[in-house]
C-alpha cells in the first residue's frame, strides 16, 4: 500500500509487448474510419494529461512491430502495466491509456473487395 502519488510496483523487465486481444467493432467499419479514429484520438489524447513527449513515443510504438515497439517503451521510460499497452505509466506515475482501436485492427474491418 502505498500513498496517493506513488507509482505502481512494476517491473518493467518482465513485460514483454505482446499483440492485442483480437476485438471487435460495435459496427463493421472501413479502414478509413479506423484511421480517422486513430487520427482523433492522438490529436486529443495528450489534453487529458501525462506529457506529449510519452504520447509520441506510445503511438509510434503502436506503429511499429513487437521488437520496435518493446525498443520504444524502454528508451522513454515508459512503464508498461498491460503487455498489450492498454495500460501504460510515465515515471512519473502519470497514466496512459490506450484504446484497442489503436492498438490493432477489429475482426469487422471491411476490406476492400
């Protein structure tokens, strides 16, 4: 138990990156919706606090693949809670939570035919 400011007890070592759980949409959309989505949510994300600097690092992280992004989190500090970076933490305790949206496609994504 620790006080109100304290940052959760992770050891940052023993979580490695792993792919979201598939998921999915509450309607089937298109990729481009999912990338306006995405658009959005980066646009905004970093006005509800923590700082721009992890937001960049956890969405270029997003983009990249499972080595890259274990890369990323690592060289910004940023202390991962879920491996599937849902949930993700600033050293200083600020938290970062992160959509499946952005994480990876939903099993209804419409394809192009």
């Amino acid at each position: 138990m620790g006080c109100a400011g304290s940052t959760p007890k992770v050891d940052e070592s023993s979580k490695n990156l792993r792919k979201p759980k598939p998921w999915k949409h509450t309607q089937p959309i298109t990729p481009a919706q999912l990338k306006q989505m995405r658009d959005e949510f980066w646009d905004t994300a970093p006005h509800y606090g923590g700082q721009k600097e992890i937001w960049d690092a956890l969405r270029a992280a997003t983009d990249a693949d499972l080595t890259l992004a274990q890369t990323i989190v690592d060289s910004a500090g940023i202390i991962v809670s879920n491996p599937d970076l849902t949930l993700c933490y600033d050293e200083r305790g600020a938290k970062y939570e992160l959509p499946n949206y952005v994480l990876s496609e939903p099993t209804n994504l419409i394809r192009d035919g």
